[in-house]
C-alpha cells in the first residue's frame, strides 16, 4: 500500500483541496495528515473541519506544536529541536511514497531538510511563499535581487550569515522561532518574502530535484471565469449593489500587524469620498476588528463585509482591487481583476520595491493618483483593457503556474506518476 503525506497550511483552503485530491485518490492509499502547528490553524479551519471531519478522509493524523518564540534562550533551543525531533519521527514512521504539500510558512525548512531524501514533495501553493531564512543558503542564487545597501552593512550581514550557518549547521537546528508579535510578513527587510510558482520550484530544486510546484485546483475557476466575468446577481442583491455600477473591491490590511490604522482609515476615506461613482466594498481582515471601520457606517456608497462572505466570493461582484502586499493580491491577479496597491509609507516603513513588480499592479503615491487609476480602468478603452489581459495572462503563468486553468488534471497526472513510479512498500 503507497502512502501519502498531506501537510497544509494555515488557511483551511489547504482542507478543502486536499479532500478534493483524496477523492480522485485509490482506495488502496494510506492518507496520513500532518498539521505542521502554525499558530494560526486552529483559528483559521472554521466549526466545519471537525474531528470527524479528519477521521473521515485520513487513515492518521497528527498536529503538532510549532515552538512560538519571542526571544533566544536555552529552552527555546530546546523547544525547537523537540519539535524536529517528533518531525523527523513522524517521517519516518510513515515512510511516505509521496509528500503533497500546501504551505507558506513554517515548515518548508523542515520539510525540505529532514524529509528523506528519496520522498517526492508536490508543493500546491496556495498564497505567497515566506522564505527569511531559507534564503540565506541560496543568497547567491536567489532569484530577485537585493536592494543596494552600504559596505560596512554588507560585510557586517554577510559575518552574521556566516556564523548564523555555522552555528545551525553543528547543532541541526535552523532558525524556525517565530515571533507573534510581529505580522509575519514583516519580519524580513530583505524584501525576500514573497514568491510563487516555478520561482519556489527553482529555488527547492538548488537542495532536492524530486520536488515539483503544480498550479492550485482551486484557484482554477479564478481564472476560468475572468474571460466570462459575469456578476453573481444573488450576491449583488444581497448587499444592495446596482448591476450597472461599478464595484472596488478593498481588501484591508490586518491592522493588528501594520499599526499604522490611522492612516490608512483616512487614505479610505479620501477615495471614497472623492471619487463617489463606484461602489466600495471593504472586506476587514479575519483578523481584525470591524470597529476600525466605523467611519464608514451609514456611507451610501461603502459597504462593510468581514465574516459573511469571503474575499474569493466577493471578487465575483469586483472591478477593481485595492489591495496591500498581501495574499488577497494573489488571488485578485488570478481571478484578473486590476490591483491598485496601498502606499507603502501607509503600511510599513520598509522597502518593498520587488515586490509586486509587474505591469497588473498599480502602486499610486497619493490619493490623487489612487483616484486616476481607478478612474482609468474603469472607464479604460477596449485596446486598454486587451492590453491588460495579455498582461496578466503572462503573470498567471509565468509567476502561478503553467497549469492554470486545469491544474487539478495535473495535480493528480504528477501524483499517479509518482506513485506509480515508487518502489517502496
């Protein structure tokens, strides 16, 4: 009997895909789930995934505790090599055929590190990838470049690297402590954070040639539907919206990990005061509280939504994303939706110049400039919006995955091949 390891990540769309895989799966699999114990998982799968939800599609199961660590000490240490302990044995008690993963966090480097050599991983991505310290080993080959920093800084970050490495390297234990404190996604000032698709794959492939990043099934009805585009009319209803006007969607930063609430509450307000023709839905993080918004309560044209729908359900009513530096973006691009990008002096102080470097990403430097793309797209020529197209076709393939638009047809072509293709029992 082959044996396959599934590990998600945090957001329960990890769930809904890998049921969809198991039922294209033969019966004579042995399906082993491996919750790598972000901090995030449990709050994030929702009432629906209950026990017996897991009993349901999984011979095993295990969660495990990621080691959550504010500061460096001896326990921390500790903590950590515990949890790649109870990794590596999980690994190897299973011997799996085969790996399928989805994450974007914690797990790559122990996944990618301990993981036996001989085990295929098929990497799903489901948002943007974070690699802070993965990167420092394929620094050199890396495929986005650094931003120019002095000599001294340089010298002074390479002798830090260095004896990082070292230090890791004789006691097996790389730097995975996370501080909840801090949003992830500003935890690297080396604007390395963000990739997706057959950039991850080239990176991967510099340690282990059996691994292979596929498109997202999910994400494939995204991209499907962007030529035909038609509006949900039930939604539209729902929350009061008129056909014929148009709709920006905006999807808000988690103000919990910016801070800077102020700012960007008032950057809302000026566009949707200034430009009043379309219709503007914000869409609050899960994270978050709808009190930030209350400025907004009452506005006519403002519609305030967190929990009742979700951000993939509401690009279904949209025109228009304004969006942050954020996975939300990702889907907007695959769904093909224009994606005007906050300020990054509203969001962070810290320099995001690679991120997001392409033509479907509008980055304004004020509200006037915020205002004049949206009124450009919206009102955009037929050669405009051709042009747009072929622009954002060429960033779904090139950045997602060659496999857009039938990626669940190529998902399971890989697994059956690489289950076919395994001599362990």
């Amino acid at each position: 009997m082959k044996t396959v390891l599934f590990i998600p990540e945090y957001w329960y769309l990890s769930l809904e895909l890998f049921s969809a895989i198991n039922r294209r799966l033969g019966k004579d699999v042995r399906r082993v789930f491996l919750e790598t114990g972000d901090p995030f998982f449990i709050s994030t799968r929702n009432k629906h995934y209950t026990d017996d939800w897991f009993e349901n599609r999984f011979n095993h199961t295990h969660f495990l505790e990621f080691p959550t660590i504010s500061k460096k000490s001896i326990k921390s240490i500790v903590d950590i090599y515990s949890y790649q302990k109870e990794f590596k044995k999980i690994i190897k008690t299973y011997r799996p055929d085969l790996v399928i993963t989805t994450g974007d966090r914690n797990h790559f480097y122990p996944l990618v590190r301990h993981c036996l050599p001989e085990i295929p991983i098929v990497i799903i991505q489901g948002a943007l990838l974070h690699l802070k310290y993965y990167i420092n080993e394929t620094k050199s080959k890396a495929p986005l470049p650094a931003p120019k920093k002095s000599v001294p800084d340089n010298a002074r970050r390479l002798l830090i690297d260095s004896i990082k490495r070292i230090f890791y390297g004789i006691v097996d234990i790389p730097p995975l402590s996370v501080d909840c404190s801090t949003g992830w996604g500003l935890q690297d000032n080396r604007s390395y954070l963000f990739l997706w698709g057959a950039i991850t794959e080239a990176l991967f492939k510099n340690h282990r040639d059996n691994l292979f990043c596929m498109g997202n099934p999910l994400t494939d009805s995204l991209f499907d539907k962007y030529s035909k585009h038609n509006k949900d009319m039930k939604l539209l209803n729902e929350l009061d919206l008129e056909l014929d006007r148009e709709v920006v969607l905006i999807s808000a930063p988690c103000f919990r990990d910016t801070g800077n609430i102020d700012d960007a509450i008032q950057y809302y307000k000026s566009v949707t005061d200034k430009c009043k023709s379309p219709y503007y839905l914000i869409k609050v993080h899960p994270r978050d509280d709808i009190e930030n918004f209350k400025a907004f309560t009452g506005r006519s044209n403002v519609r305030l939504v967190k929990d009742e729908y979700s951000f993939r359900e509401l690009l279904r009513i949209s025109d228009l994303n304004i969006s942050h530096y954020s996975a939300t973006s990702m889907d907007a691009a695959i769904y093909g939706v224009p994606i005007i990008l906050l300020p990054q002096n509203i969001l962070n102080p810290q320099d995001l110049t690679y991120w997001f470097g392409t033509e479907i990403f509008y980055k304004p430097l004020n509200v006037d400039d915020c205002i004049q793309n949206i009124q450009d797209m919206l009102s955009g020529t037929d050669e405009k919006k051709k042009k747009f197209r072929e622009i954002w076709k060429e960033f779904v393939l090139d950045m997602f995955s060659e496999h857009a638009g039938h990626s669940m047809t190529a998902v399971i072509g890989k697994i059956n091949e690489l289950l076919s293709s395994s001599s362990r029992r």
